[in-house]
C-alpha cells in the first residue's frame, strides 16, 4: 500500500515537474500510436468497406480472417515484423528494426484488424437499401461510398477508441521491434516494463498512471465528439 | 404518346432463380401506374430494375426511348428517376440536410440548394421540421421528408416501395391526399407498388397485376378492376363474387347464363355453352327488403342472409339465393331496414354489372 | 466530390493525424547510417551504467547507439546472427567458443564485478559465513529451499549452471527450484518476494538494493563467483552488414581511459561502492586478486 502511494507521489511530481525524460516518453507514445492508429484508420476502413460492400466468392471466410486478426497476439505480431525486417531478413533492406518506425509498422498490424472489423460490421449494420436509396438520388458510386462511412461515424469512432487504445497499451511488440532504446524508442509500457524490472516501482507506477491518464483522455475526447453527435 | 420507360422480355434472376419475368410494361408519361400484387410477387424488383438499380440478366429497359444497357446508362437514367423505399432510410443528420442530399450529389451551390430544399419542404408542408433531427422524427414525418428528398430532385419518374405501409390511417390517408396533389401539380410519371386496392383506386389511373414475377395484367385501373382476365386478378382486386357457369343462350349483346340452377343475364358475346365465370363487384348489388316493384336491374332475386359481418363503415353481407353473393351494405341502411342473420330480402344488380370471361 | 463537405470532426482528425505523421517523421528522421546495434545483458543496463556512458560516447563519436539489452546467450546469438555490431557480455565460456567460430573478434576485458549469493535473513539453509559457493548451493539444495534461478540463458545463468556442475547436483525440475526466465531485476524482485535464494551479479543487486528489503548477501568473496564483462566486435566478414567502424569505435571507447575512470567510480555516490572494476588491459588470470 505504501508503495502505491508512494508511487502516486511520484507520479504527481513527474507530472508537475514536467519532467522532460517523462514528457518525451509520453509524447513519443502518441506520436507513435496516434501515427498507427491513422494508418490503421486509413486501411482498415478502406478495406473494410470494400469487402462489406462487394460480394465474392470467399467473402465469409475472408470475414472470419478479419475477426480473427481483431484478436491478434501483439507478441506474434513483435516476432513476426522482427523476423521480417532483421538485418539479413527479407526487409532488412529497409534498415527499420530497433526504430519508433518499426514500432509503428507493428502497431498498425495490430490497429488495422480492429479498425477494419469494425468498420466492416458498421457498413453491413447499415439498412440494405440505404445504398440503393443514396444512388437513386443521383450519387456515383465515391459518393455512395462516402456518404455510408459518414452514416456509420459513430462505430468508427468507436473503431479509432479500440485501436488507438490497443496499441498504446502494448508492451510485446513495441519492445521487440523498438528495443526500448533510451529517447528513441523508449515508449510509456516498454519503460514501465523496465522500470519495473529495475525494481523502480515508484517510477513504474508513475508511467503507468500517465498510461491511464492518457488512455482516458483520449477516450474522453472520442464520447464527447460521439455524445455531441447523438445529441443533434 | 410514347410511353417515358418500357419493358421488352425483361428477365432478373437472383441466385439463378428467375425473380422477374415481364414480357412487357409501358410506364406513360404524367400518369401514376400502381403495381399490385401479392407479397414476393416481384413489384419491388421490378421498382429497381425501373429504377437502374438493377441489371436485368436478359431483356431490354427504355427510357425515354433509349436503350439502357451499360452502368454508365443506368447511373445516368438515375439522375432523372427517383426511387423512395418503404422504410425512410434517412441519413443521421438534419432533415434540410437528408433533402438536400441529392443536389449536394450534383454539386450544386449553397444558395440554389436552400431555394430546391425549401421548396420541397414547402410542398410536402415540413418546413418547420427543416433544423429537427432526422432520428426524432415520427413515421409519417419521416416519410414526408424521404418523399421531399426525391420530389425536390424534380425528377422525371419517382418509383414509390409501399410509400404508405406502416403509417397509422390519418396520417395514411393525408399523405394519400398530398402525394396526388403533388403528382396532379407537377405531372411527374410515378410508378408505386402498392398491396392495397383501396389506394389502387384512389391513386393511379393505370395498374399491373403481379404474381409470381410475372404481370398478368395491366391496363387502366379502372378496366382491370371492372374486367378482369382471370380468376386470380378478379379476387386480387376485389370481386367478391365470382360465380361459374355456362352460357345459355345469346343474343348480340345479352347473355342467359345458368348458375346453380338460376339465370343470370349479363351483356358480352360467348358462344352458347361456353363455360364463364361471372364477377360481380359487391357495391354494385342492392339490397332491399321488399321485392322492388319496379328496376332497370335484369336481375333481381329472393336471398337469404347467412352471414353479416362488420367492416369499417360497412357491412359484409353473405347471401344465399341459389348461388353465392357479398354485398355491401352501410351502417345505417342496415340498420334501418333491420336486417340480421337468417332475413330474407330482395338483391338487385344489372347485366352490365357482370363481368363475364372465359373459363378453361 | 470535392465540394461534398465532411463534418468537421473529420478535417480535425484529419489534420491532427497529418500533423503527427509530420512530426514524427521529423524526429525519427534523425538517426540513420551512423546507427550502431549495442547487445548486451540486462545487468549492465539494469544498473544504470549504459545510461551514463552512452550519452558521452554518442556526444563524443556522433554515433547513436540503439542498446538492445536482453541476456547475455540471446546477445551473442544476435552477435552470431549479425544482428548486432557489438556485444558486453559476461559469459566467458559463451564468449570464447563465438570467437573460435568466427562471429565475434577482438574479445577485450572491459571490467569485472561479483557475483553474490542472496537470499532471505532468515537464512533457513544456514549458508551465511560458508566460504565456497558450490558448497552454499549444496546446503540450499539439501535443505530443500527455494532457489530462483534465472532460466533465460544470461550470463547469470550460465554462471549459476557452472556452479550446479560442480556441486554435482542437477536442480532442474526440483520442487525447490524455480526459473523465472527474466531479467536479473525481475528475479531479484521475485526472490524477494518468495523468499528465495539467488545468484545475482552486486551492480543490479546494490542498483535496487532499496526495494528488496528482504535479501541479504549471504555469500561472496568466492574466486568462482566472478563476473567478468567483454567486449566482443561482429565480424564483418561473416555479416557484411555490420558498422565495422561504429563497433570498433564503441569497443574501443568501453576500453578507453576516460571511460575506465567513469567505471571506477559509477555508484559509489548512490551506493557507497563501486558496481564494477575497470579492467582494461590486464588478464583475466589476474582478476579478484
């Protein structure tokens, strides 16, 4: 007990003190999730949409691919994206592994099922006429398309929520590809990890509390944009 | 006068199942043509084959008396044809916003958009829903606004789904009113599939009988509710009684048909000993209690009530006088003559009542 | 399209997100060629050396060193595999057959600490004041107390299972002897915890010393119980990918006077003593005399 307050103390006086190692810790977790959260954003509401709004053969299994990597194992992502990208990997070409890029890499792997599976199940929820409504009023097939992910903003914000709030929370693969290097790839859960292997609680708790925070400060701006939208 | 849209040996099939097989259908112009019929009958995918939403697997669409064939045509005949579900199917946002939808399509600017939105709110009287959200609308706004959305596009041809299913009757029957209003004012062609006669008759000037994805008739309304091809069209619209006999004798315009061992004269020319059936539309019989001394009606009998039962602002009389017969009879009438189960009374109908066709 | 307006949220989000990409292409963008790949086990991490020395050698060479610190067994195999440009590693044994291999060159000592034996005050095996470690480990085994062993192939590790050889006692799979199959803070923390025995090198022990109130130093001092730390360049020819000269560099910076005078005082302020003794340029022979 007296360690988590003596923890929350501490928390308090990096937050206050503006403590610089904390604050760039803090702020390349965001730049690094945010970044992934919008790849992921990009493609998974891409694909999402089209595969809810095409019909082929293999669609339900390509579905149930979908939502299967809704739950992905952000460590066999880690493990995968480091085989690839390895120094004498098949992408070691691209010099990334141990870099804030191959974490956003890993990161958007993990965001884009999610994003992508709700997406699709947004656009299917919708009414099954509504697309032929919005083409009969005059609208190309962009428009329609458009005009459908706008109508489903609501599950997609939730879709931004679950992403963003996955992959900044997650430690395996972050410390895989990003190797936890001091100022450079060093993110809020690899440092918590590490502090905790240190035996630093007090510091642990600090960044695990300013995790919290930042979880729910992000998810308190996403429902205040959300409740705004309902009440209109 | 040519008809705005046509059909030729239009086949859709859906899962290799042919849903829709019309040999032929001519939408003319600033007319309203009711499309009725029994439930999966194909009304409502024919509405989109019309509409270009659906790409017929065989057969031949026109509009305007062009060939619609290609994507790029259907997109384009889709500019000046309208379709308005059964279901509103607006979109989440502000209703000026869900009828200003179409133009924002076209990419017309703000100024010329507010003028077409206020007008079509204006006409289908909910300008003051214009700033409500389209989620807190009741059932029959909500339609006002979905039929305000594709009015507002003045489109050439607006296809109607069920346009009055699932609204309560007041808000029903002036939404009824209204939408002939408009269609009268602005001459718009309007196809709707429609499952009641009662707006059949009150709507369009012309029909199609549908079943089974087939039309099996189609004409003036008036010509398909008054003389139907068949068995099946005659009680789809209405005919409560369908009798079958045989031709008695005939002269150039009056039959003598037997039925059930009574004579019916009706008008028409089938050769004698043709098997028929005879329609005969229940507002078209009186009823009295006293055999009426003097009627133009050829047909008069002596019929006992085996059944009455009340409908809306009528009642359903069964009789029995040798053959079968519904009428119809109102409230008060009823009431005054005191009639009830088991009375005897006095049925009247013409020989130009009768609708007699061919039986097989 | 184009004048088919979104709602603002989305142009917010929008820039928002365009704005991060920005950003952070900015700020990674820093680091590129001159990046060296430093393994190296989690103790010399874990005690905080690597924080102090990196920032200089960086400031010094213009290098940027991405520190991978995982245990000493997957260092070298990320050495073997050239995933690496230089290894600090302490499992000497390990060291000297990846040199005979070929995948690691020019193996200098840099510095040495000890290795203790820690375990709870109560000392239930009663090997405090016991002078050989192979002995100690012999009383925790017959007394059937609990001893956690890293499991992770460090250099910790190896030197523990150098230490079970010679008592001739096999403890794998024994009811007493649990791996934790961590780093050596974790497992300091998990004997403190269970009140178990373990090997720890004395920088991370002293490092963390305040959080484990439950362990004391029951045994040291023992010539078996050193802990030695080299370092070892990849070679090149076997993985034409390695930064030959970064790694030169670090290694020869690890070597350095300057930076063999910051060892010799690293901790002493916090701890009262020193973590590790600099020992460039004697002989491993020479060490703990």
């Amino acid at each position: 007990m007296e360690l988590i307050i003596q923890g929350i103390i501490k928390a308090f006086e990096l937050l206050i003190s503006f403590d610089p190692e904390v604050m760039s810790i803090t702020w390349l977790s965001l730049k690094i999730s945010g970044t992934a959260t919008f790849i992921s954003l990009f493609f998974g509401v891409s694909i999402g949409t089209a595969v809810a709004l095409t019909n082929f053969p293999g669609k339900r299994l390509v579905i149930s691919i979908i939502n299967t990597g809704m739950g992905l194992p952000p460590v066999v992502v880690g493990l995968f994206v480091t085989i690839l990208i390895w120094r004498n990997g098949p992408l070691g070409f691209l010099e990334i592994l141990y870099t804030p890029y191959a974490m956003i890499v890993a990161q958007a792997i993990i965001a884009t099922p999610i994003v992508m599976g709700i997406s699709l199940a947004s656009i299917q929820n919708l009414p099954p006429n509504l697309r032929l409504q919005i083409l009969s009023l005059g609208a190309s097939r962009m428009q329609m398309v458009w005009v459908l992910i706008k109508e489903s903003k609501l599950p997609l914000l939730a879709a931004v929520m679950a992403g963003f709030g996955g992959v900044i929370s997650e430690v395996g693969a972050s410390i895989m590809v990003g190797g936890n290097i001091k100022g450079y790839s060093r993110v809020l859960t690899t440092a918590t990890v590490m502090e905790t292997g240190k035996g630093n609680f007090d510091i642990a708790i600090a960044l695990g509390i300013i995790l919290l925070i930042l979880a729910f400060l992000v998810n308190l701006l996403l429902t205040h944009v959300q409740q705004r939208q309902h009440l209109r | 006068m040519t008809p705005i849209l046509t059909i030729q040996n239009l086949i859709v099939q859906r899962g290799g199942v042919i849903v829709l097989d019309v040999r032929e259908l001519n939408v003319e112009e600033s007319r309203i043509l009711a499309l009725i019929g029994p439930n999966g009958a194909g009304k409502s995918t024919l509405l989109l084959t019309l509409a270009g939403l659906l790409k017929p697997s065989r057969g031949i669409l026109r509009y305007k008396g062009r060939t619609i064939e290609t994507n790029a045509d259907r997109a384009d005949m889709r500019r000046s044809v309208s379709v308005v579900f059964q279901e509103p199917l607006l979109l989440n946002t502000s209703v000026e916003k869900n009828v200003a939808l179409g133009f924002k399509f076209r990419h017309l600017n703000n100024v010329e958009i507010k003028r077409n939105v206020d007008e079509a709110l204006n006409y289908f009287g909910i300008t003051a829903l214009a700033k409500r959200s389209a989620k807190t609308l009741s059932g029959g706004e909500a339609k006002r606004v979905s039929l305000a959305r594709a009015f507002a596009l003045k489109p050439q041809v607006i296809l109607l789904d069920e346009a009055f299913n699932s609204l309560d009757p007041p808000t029903r029957e002036t939404l009824m009113d209204d939408l002939r209003h408009i269609l009268e004012e602005t001459k718009i062609t309007a196809v709707m599939a429609l499952h009641d006669r009662e707006e059949t008759l009150r709507l369009a000037q012309d029909a199609a009988v549908m079943v089974d994805g087939k039309i099996v008739q189609s004409g003036t309304t008036a010509g398909i509710f008054n003389r139907p091809d068949s068995e099946f069209v005659a009680s789809f619209v209405g005919t409560e009684t369908i009798l079958e006999g045989t031709v008695k004798s005939g002269s150039a315009e009056m039959m003598e048909i037997a039925v059930a061992g009574e004579t019916i004269q009706a008008t028409g020319a089938f050769p004698v000993g043709q098997s028929v059936y005879c329609c005969i539309r229940p507002e078209n019989i009186t009823v009295s209690t006293d055999m009426p001394e003097k009627t133009s009606a050829r047909n008069v009998f002596e019929a006992k009530i085996s059944k009455i039962t009340r409908q809306a602002f009528f009642y359903k009389m069964f009789l029995d006088c040798g053959f079968p017969l519904v009428a119809y009879i109102t409230v008060s009438s009823c009431e005054d003559l005191g009639l009830c189960e088991g009375s005897v009374v006095a049925v009247s109908f013409k020989a130009t009542a009768i609708h007699v066709m061919r039986r097989e | 399209m184009h004048r088919f307006k979104s709602t603002k949220w989305l142009i917010t989000l929008t820039v928002v997100a365009a704005l991060v990409v920005l950003g952070a292409a900015n700020v990674f963008a820093a680091p590129k060629q001159k990046n060296i790949i430093l393994a190296t086990t989690t103790s010399t991490q874990d005690s905080g050396l690597l924080d102090k020395l990196i920032p200089l050698f960086e400031k010094q060479t213009g290098y940027f060193v991405k520190t991978i610190s995982v245990g000493s067994g997957a260092a070298m195999k990320m050495g073997e595999k050239g995933e690496a440009d230089v290894l600090l590693v302490h499992s000497p044994d390990a060291e000297k057959k990846l040199v005979d291999e070929g995948y690691g060159v020019n193996r200098r000592l840099v510095m040495h600490n000890d290795f203790i034996i820690v375990g709870p005050a109560a000392d239930p095996a009663k090997i405090k004041g016991v002078k050989s470690s192979a002995e100690a480990l012999k009383m925790i085994a017959n007394a059937n107390a609990l001893f956690i062993s890293r499991g992770d192939n460090s250099g910790t590790h190896a030197k523990e299972k150098t230490l079970w050889a010679k008592t001739g006692i096999t403890p794998a799979k024994q009811k007493w002897y649990q791996e934790t199959g961590a780093g050596m803070g974790h497992t300091l923390n998990v004997a403190a915890e269970k009140k178990g025995y373990t090997l720890t090198d004395r920088g991370t022990y002293l490092a963390i010393r305040k959080n484990l109130a439950a362990l004391e130093i029951l045994n040291e001092g023992d010539a078996a119980l050193l802990n030695i730390y080299h370092v070892i360049e990849v070679n090149p020819v076997k993985w034409p990918k390695v930064n030959v000269a970064g790694s030169k560099a670090f290694a020869d910076f690890m070597v350095s006077n300057n930076t063999q005078a910051i060892i010799k005082t690293f901790g002493v302020d916090k701890y009262g003593s020193p973590l590790f003794f600099p020992d460039a340029g004697k002989k491993v022979e020479d060490l703990g005399k």
